[in-house]
C-alpha cells in the first residue's frame, strides 16, 4: 500500500472520528491516574484524533522525502495556500483572545484549534501529489458507505424501541452529518461514469435513499438541513443539470417505498412525531433559538473583539458551551474581527474554487455547503472543522484541474471536467 493511500485513510479516519474516547468503550478514566500531568491535557492525549494528526504528519514527511515523488508534485497552489493562510490568521486571533476569556481552562479550545490547523496544512501539501485528491474521495467514499451500513445494522436490530439513532456512542447529530455526507456523495457519484466504487446509478439511488431515511431516524434538523443546503449547492454547480434532478426525484420516489420496508412500525411512528409533530406542527427548535438570543445578546456587549475563546458556558451561566451556530460562536468569543475573517475564507473558497470548476471542486463544494448548513444549527468550532478541511481540498483540486489540461479530463470522481465538449452541454 502506497504512502499516499496510507495518508488517505488516516485523514478520512481523522475526519470521522472527531472527539471520540476511550470513554466510548465504557473505559473509566477515574481509575487512571492522571498526577504526572494536568486532566485536561491527559484528556487531549488518550484522544484517537491526536496521533491520528501525528500520523498524518509523518506520513505526509515520507512522502515529501521520497524521491520519486517530486515528479508528481504539482506547482500551481498558491490558491490553497491562500485559503489555507486566512484560516492561519483566524486561528492565531482566536488563540490571542485568551487574553481576555473569563475561562480558566482555555486549553481544550486551543487543542481543536491547534488540530484542525494541522490538519489543513498536511490536506494543502498532500493534494499537491498526484492522485491523492482521487485516492482521498474513494476511501471517504468507503468509510461512508462503512458507516451507513452500520447505522441500517443499529436500526435493524434495535428491536423496535423508538429513540434518535446513533452508534459507537456517539451523537445522532454527528451521525446525521455523515449520513448526510453519504446520501449527497452518493447522488454526485450518480452524475458521473469511471473512478470510485464501480456501481451503477440504480445502487447508488437506493444507498442515497436509504441514507435519507436513516438521517431522519438520527432526528438531526442541522443534518437535513445541511443536506438540503449541500444538494442545492450541487444542483447550482451542475448549471441545474436536468440528470441531477431526475436523480433526485428518483430518490425521493425510492424513498417513499424504502421509508416503510426499513422502518418498523415503532420507529415509524417516532420518525413521524419527531418530524411531523415535534419540529412542523409544535415548532420545537431544542431551544436553538434560546441559544442564538444569547450569543446574539452577548455580541452586541463585545462587537468588536468578543468575549474571549470559550466563554458561552460562562456569560451564560452553564446554559451551554456554545450557541450550535458557527457565524455566531465567531461572533460571540471573537466579535465581528472573527466574523470578517472566517466570512473572508469563505467567499476564498468559493471565488477561487467556482473558476477553475471541474469533476473534483463539484463533490467538495457540496460537502463544504453541507457542512456550513450543519454548523448553522448544530455543533461547535471543532464539529465544523470538515467545513474548512473540503474547502481547502477543494481550491487544491481546482489547482490540479488547471494543471492538468493536457490530461485525460475524465479522470476523477466526479461528473466531466468543466470546459469539455460534455460538460458544456449540460
């Protein structure tokens, strides 16, 4: 196995694997004895995604001491560099309000901070080797379809007690955006004939749908709507392409049969109160809106520089550790400079990443969407870190698209490169 395959299932196991423990295995960590150094930090350390993070750095340094692997490096990446440098000055800002943050244990912050920085830095210098951004899709591609399988085993054997999905301990939220991410993955790769998972557009239709019916089970409303932002985002950079939307209507039709066949008639009628009930007819938000109120109020008190990183728990007397909305946890610990910054990556990615559209920027665009739509409702910095980690990869992949048109342009993943007889007459 390649080094670059190597490197590839590190990162897409290091995205998926977020704040996972050894908690998780119902390891009691009180037991452990933690005096040669501070809780907090020993925390950090029993941490899969830690040395997962190491790994990727060693990985990504052998590969960059190969010999053999300078001829595959590509030049044209200062886009990348670029995008990966604002988010550079983001991080360093939002470390510098330690200065002024009421908590007095920063450092767990500074750790997400810290790893998702790392992390972007070796996806900027790894996809500037040849194949890695087609290596890296297949297998996240894999570890989805791994996970959606699970969670239809999980619903398949839960008896029949009504309750939000989830597996491995982990959160339903969690588990809806990678549902999400499967059921988006799965209908981009319906657009497209070559690379990846040879199925045919028939199975991925069913996975999609099936995926669909398992993130309503995990009961995620950031889920969905992440989905639905991250599938408006690919119908807009496919020109509205008319096969994207029969697949789409395809899978809804699928839907509607496979809603009944999976489900038993108690998680059905879970399914229909969470949804139908719950969220449409009695507006319930799990008191998002309660949360918004306040980061909204606690900006307006700190505009301009914040209330310091981290510090929602406190101004808001324990109600939570964060408002589950990005724009406004910006806006909330670092005020509007932190606003600004991550508002001006955004618009990088997008600009850089819209002009040198092709087969790879589609699929990482619609999972950058689908990522930010989940963080406007759910989660935290850390949570929305995919966000910054597929916008990243996918500017790099426009940077390989440009350099590559002397190539074969239906190499890849996704759909047909943008420029080519086919692509036009989308």
């Amino acid at each position: 196995m390649s080094l670059r395959t190597l490197l590839a299932i590190v990162l897409t196991v290091l995205f998926l694997v977020g704040r996972w423990n050894l908690q998780r295995l119902v390891i009691n960590l009180d037991a452990i004895n933690f005096d040669f150094v501070e809780r907090s930090v020993a925390t950090v350390l029993i941490e899969p995604r830690l040395w997962l993070v190491i790994a990727g750095v060693i990985l990504l340094g052998l590969m960059e001491l190969d010999p053999s692997s300078h001829s595959q490096i590509h030049s044209a990446h200062l886009k990348a560099r670029t995008s990966v440098r604002i988010f550079f000055v983001l991080a360093l800002y939002l470390v510098v309000t330690i200065a002024w943050t009421p908590n007095d244990d920063p450092f767990p912050a500074v750790v997400d901070i810290c790893l998702v920085l790392v992390t972007l830095l070796v996806v900027e210098r790894a996809a500037r080797h040849e194949g890695f951004v087609e290596t890296f899709w297949l297998w996240l591609e894999l570890l989805l379809f791994a996970i959606g399988a699970l969670a239809l085993f999980t619903a398949a054997t839960s008896s029949g007690l009504p309750g939000r999905l989830s597996v491995l301990g982990g959160g339903p939220n969690i588990m809806g955006r990678f549902l999400g991410m499967l059921c988006l993955m799965m209908v981009a790769q319906s657009l497209r004939q070559g690379a990846g998972l040879h199925w045919s557009a028939a199975w991925r239709v069913v996975v999609a749908a099936v995926a669909l019916i398992l993130l309503l089970e995990t009961g995620s409303r950031g889920a969905f709507v992440g989905l639905m932002v991250g599938l408006l985002t690919l119908l807009v950079v496919r020109r509205m392409n008319v096969k994207l939307i029969g697949i789409g209507a395809t899978v809804v039709l699928s839907f509607g049969y496979l809603f009944k066949v999976i489900l038993n008639p108690n998680r059905l009628q879970y399914v229909e109160e969470r949804w139908l009930v719950t969220t449409l007819q009695e507006g319930y938000l799990s008191e998002r809106n309660v949360l918004l109120a306040w980061a909204y109020k606690l900006w307006l008190e700190r505009p301009v520089f914040g209330g310091g990183l981290d510090s929602f728990d406190y101004y808001t007397f324990g109600l939570d550790r964060y408002p589950h909305n990005l724009l406004m946890e910006m806006a909330q610990e670092g005020g509007i400079i932190a606003v600004l910054l991550l508002l001006a990556w955004i618009v990088h990615v997008i600009l850089k990443s819209w002009h040198g559209r092709n087969q790879y920027t589609e699929i990482g665009l619609s999972m950058t969407a689908l990522i930010f739509g989940c963080a406007s409702f759910s989660g935290d910095f850390y949570d929305s870190r995919l966000m910054f980690i597929f916008g990243v990869l996918t500017i790099s992949s426009a940077d390989i698209g440009a350099s590559r048109e002397h190539e074969d342009r239906e190499l890849g993943l996704i759909g047909m490169t943008a420029g080519s007889p086919a692509a036009d007459e989308r």
